[in-house]
C-alpha cells in the first residue's frame, strides 16, 4: 500500500494520445516533501515508479505496474533581478501554456514564440522545448531538481544541463534519476523578437511588425492552430519525430535524389531536414492504419490517435513509418515522445 495513492486508475484523459492506461498506484504531488514521501514508500514497497507531468510527450503501456506521480507543484514567483530583467520561480507542476501566455500578456519577453506548447514547467527542460526560432534553453537560468538517489534537493543551473535541440541531461542515463521541482526563467522587458522563423516574420510583417510580445504570441498561436490538431479533439502527442541533423554530404547526396527536399540549414554546418516532408513522401501524409492510428493531414510530422487505440499500436504505427523512410532516405527518424511504461 501506498499511503495517499489511489488504487487502479484509469489514465488515459491525461494523456493527450489517449492511450488507455491504468496505473496499479496514482497519485498527484504538489509539494517536495510529498514527493519525496511517495518515492521513499515506493522503495520500501519495492515497487517502481514514474512521474508524468502533462502527459503530452509520453507513449504509455496498457498498464503502469508500481506507482504513477503527476507533478501538481504549484506556484510561480519573482526573485529579485537585474534592472531590465524578470526572474520567475515556477512550480514544476504549472502550465506552461499559461505561463507562456500570461508573461507575453504582462509584456515580458522571452516565452512568447513558445506559448501554446502543452504541458507543465518541470517537464520543459527535458526535451528543451522549442519551436518558432525559440528555445527554453534561450532564457532558463537553472532547475530545483529532488536527486532521487540521495533524496537532496539542488539546483542545478542551464549550463549543466546539456541543453540540445530536443535534448537534455534528463534524456541521459547520467540525469534520470533527478526530478524537477521548480524552474527558473529570465524574461526582458526590453527585446530583440526572435523572428528567423520563415513563415513567423512572414505574418508579422503582414501584421505591422508589432512590437509587444502578446502580439506576436498571437501569431504564433494562429500558425500553431492552423497546422496542429488540438488534442482535446484529435488525440496526438505534437511532433512524433525529431527533425534529423545531417551532414552536408548526406544533404547533396538526398537533394540529388529528391530535388524537392525540405532542409535548414544550421550554423555549424549541419543541415536540420523536415521530417514531416520525409513522412509525406513516403506516402504516410493523412494515412491512418486500420486501427486508426496514422498521420494528421495537414502535419505528416504528428502522430494522430482518433480511436484511442494503445499505445502499442502507435508504436506499430511509428515503426511502419520510419521503415519506410529508412528503406526510401536511408535516414533513422529518431521517436521525440518517452515510452511510459
Ligand atoms: C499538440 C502538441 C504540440 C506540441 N508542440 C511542441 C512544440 O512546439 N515544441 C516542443 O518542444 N514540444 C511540443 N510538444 C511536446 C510536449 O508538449 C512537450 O514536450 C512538453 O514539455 C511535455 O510536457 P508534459 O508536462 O506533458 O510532459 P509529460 O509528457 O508528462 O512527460 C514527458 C517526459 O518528461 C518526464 N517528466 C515530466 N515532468 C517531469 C519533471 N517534473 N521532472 C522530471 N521528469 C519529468 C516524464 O517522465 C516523461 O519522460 C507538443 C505536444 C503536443 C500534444
């Protein structure tokens, strides 16, 4: 027994696949201490465990054996800052979508190319969320981390976390025994916009070229909305695959194959291609298996879910995809959603 968890629970509506699921134990933590009460009864009881934020990254089993935790740490507060400067202390358990909207609201700079991104601000940092020119790794300072090795607390600051596009310390075997309480960001009251992104500087010159950050969260909500599936309505996880990084060689060697390859290019030389073109190309773009599960069709790089169907069969599904493009590019498409299990 674990003292204050709930006994075989059905999960499925905080995963935004969908995914049916039922955890042995489940429980929501909104403080440090209860966290590290539940770990420490996990132990005793020799059962295992895993925490899940949002649960909008995750694939998970039928069935979670041991003990589930839902990060519900709340709470988001100013630290004293140079002039010109805000940092925010936020409960690992917060929504980011609401943290990103509210500060762009306030008229800070720092969250607005990142807003409608699901999910909580402790589970940020682990995959270094990014999108539209941005990422988290632009403006965190550092995390408050449980060590669930030695049951401390620290703080562990941004240049320690390997910060990567799509990738963290945390995705490393050397960082997944720490869980994060609370992290730190530094937002500007003053900013350059980050406005690399084509199709970003695109609408916001067609919009005046606005200056106030919840103007420009507004155009990045209307470029989300018109390409992502909301997963209230279609069940999905957001990309499925990373975008793979390929050397120059590899580049020509494909754009030789296929003219109309789509590719960016990166400072150090590397090209990022669009996994969601290599999906389309293989013809998975708007396909769906007979268990449902396929590509949404207007973004080949989401994963759809409309019959809920396990988490087992997206995985199926996933394979199927990248054979597919391994089999046409010769390219490995890299899953960017943790299996839970
Ligand atoms: C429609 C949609 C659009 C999306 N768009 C983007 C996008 O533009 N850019 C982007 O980067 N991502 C995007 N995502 C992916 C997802 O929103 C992010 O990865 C998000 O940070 C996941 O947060 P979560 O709280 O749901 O984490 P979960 O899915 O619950 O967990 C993800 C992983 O993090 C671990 N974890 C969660 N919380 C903690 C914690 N406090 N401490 C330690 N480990 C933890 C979990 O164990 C799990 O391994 C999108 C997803 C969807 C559904």
């Amino acid at each position: 027994m674990i003292s204050g968890a709930q006994q075989q629970v059905e999960l499925a509506a905080r995963f935004t696949l969908g995914c049916p699921c039922t955890a042995e134990y489940f429980m929501e933590v909104t403080s440090e201490a209860q966290l590290a009460e539940a770990l420490d009864s996990a132990r005793r009881a020799g059962l295992p465990w895993r925490l899940i934020g949002g649960g909008s990254n995750v694939v998970p089993v039928d069935y979670l054996p041991g003990l589930t935790l839902q990060m519900k740490i709340a709470g988001v507060s100013r630290e004293p800052a140079a002039e010109g400067r805000v940092l925010l202390d936020v409960g690992g358990g917060e929504s980011w979508p609401e943290l990103a909207w509210s500060t762009a609201a306030q008229g800070l700079y720092g969250l607005e190319n990142l807003v409608l991104i699901p999910g909580t601000a402790g589970a940020a940092p682990i995959q270094n969320i990014g999108a539209y020119g941005a990422e988290l790794g632009d403006i965190l300072q550092s995390v408050r981390v449980l060590d669930v090795r030695t049951m401390q607390v620290k703080f562990l600051t941004a240049d320690k976390l390997k910060l990567a596009y799509r990738h963290s310390l945390f995705k490393e075997d050397g960082g997944r025994h720490f869980v994060i309480t609370r992290i730190r960001v530094q937002l500007e009251e003053q900013a350059d916009l980050r406005l690399e992104y084509a199709d970003l500087r695109e609408r916001w010159e067609k919009a005046g070229a606005v200056k106030h950050p919840l103007e420009v969260a507004k155009i990045v909500r209307d470029l989300r909305l018109k390409k992502l599936p909301d997963p209230a309505k279609v069940p999905n996880a957001g990309s499925f695959f990373k975008n793979p990084l390929v050397h120059d060689e590899t580049y020509q060697r494909l754009l030789e194959q296929d003219p109309g390859l789509v590719a960016f290019p990166l400072q150090n030389g590397q090209w990022k291609l669009a996994a969601g073109w290599l999906i389309e190309a293989v013809g998975w773009k708007g396909q769906l298996s007979p268990t449902g599960v396929g590509t949404h069709d207007r973004q080949a790089l989401v994963l759809v879910n409309p019959g809920k169907a396990p988490g087992s069969e997206v995985l199926h599904v996933a394979g199927q995809i990248r054979a597919a493009v391994k089999h046409r590019f010769g390219i490995c498409l890299e899953q960017e959603p943790g299996n839970l299990s």
